[in-house]
C-alpha cells in the first residue's frame, strides 16, 4: 500500500514528537534510553492508517533505530525530522 502522508508531513510530526518527548523527560534533560519506544507510541497514535495501514509500534520502533543509525553513520546531515522522515518511508513495506 502506498503511504498517505507525505515526507513533509512526517517530518512535521516527527519534529512535534521530538518536542513533546523533550518536555515529557525535562527532568532528566531529555535523556531517555528507551527513546524510541516512546516515540513508537506517539507517532503510531497519531499517524495511525496514514501509511496505508496500521503500523505496529515494533515497526515504529525498529523504523526509527534504524533512521538513528543512518543518521549518525551520515554524519548527521541536515535536520534530522526530514532525514528521519525520508529513511522510514523509503523502508516502509
């Protein structure tokens, strides 16, 4: 199925996520081993079927381990929602 949401539109969530995960975990200066797992739960709550289909938080998760990964090995370039963003829809099967 073809996604429903565009790169822009992930990136916009993506970076919200990144915020709401930053105010959630203030006390420990955003620090939060389990990171992705949080943001699993928070972008599959809001994008839901927009990919076209539900998506798993374990997919979430693993989507975004792996967009971290690509990030730091590519020497962080650019802002990380839209590269965030383009790595989980260019892997999304």
């Amino acid at each position: 199925m073809a996604a429903r949401i565009s790169v822009e539109a992930l990136a916009d969530l993506i970076s919200k996520t990144g915020h709401a995960h930053h105010e959630a975990f203030a006390e420990a200066n955003a620090v939060h081993p389990e990171w992705p797992d949080w943001y699993a739960g928070y972008l599959q709550s809001r994008v839901w079927d927009r990919l076209g289909r539900i998506v798993t938080r374990s997919e979430w998760t693993y989507w975004l381990v792996g967009a971290d990964k690509a990030y730091n090995a590519a020497g962080k370039p650019g802002e990380w929602p839209m590269f965030y963003a383009r790595h989980i829809l260019d892997n999304f099967s």
